[in-house]
C-alpha cells in the first residue's frame, strides 16, 4: 500500500478534471461504505446458546470469537497419489 506522501506526490500530478474524478470517486466509495448492511455475527446464536448452557461464558463467543475477521483456508498442497500407503 502506498504511503500518504506517496499518494499526495501521485496527487498533485493530476489534472484539475482528474482530481475532480477522484473526489467524485471516494465521495461515492465513503457512502457506498456506510451504506453496508452491518454484518451477521460470525458466531451463530445457537452456538452461543449451547455453549453457555455448558457453562462457556458467552462474552467468549460474542465479544472475542465473534469478533474476529473471517478467516481462508491456507493453501494446500497438490494431491499426491501415493498407492504405497
């Protein structure tokens, strides 16, 4: 990612018609953002019940687990076919 010195540098190239295309540009991006619809909680509600019923605190799961980004599957190797196993 670019710094911000990088960014004003890069900026300050522009023609005005350009910088005013940008600002259109991240006005547009800024609305789009807030506009989201908030996100479901990454723990299910019926995970949270069962698990306090077995006596996890539940702010374990919505205030810790719940909170973490969604997670990839790290990259896996390519399938070997291996008949001596």
């Amino acid at each position: 990612m670019p710094s911000i010195e990088e960014l004003i540098t890069e900026i300050k190239r522009l023609t005005p018609e350009q910088v005013d295309e940008v600002v259109r540009v991240v006005q547009r991006l800024s609305r789009t953002e807030s506009a989201v619809a908030p996100r479901p909680p990454t723990v299910p509600a019926y995970v949270v019940d069962e698990a306090v019923r077995h006596g996890w605190p539940a702010g374990l799961f919505t205030e810790l687990i719940g909170s973490l980004p969604d997670l990839e599957r790290a990259a896996q190797p390519p399938v070997e076919d291996r008949p001596d196993l």
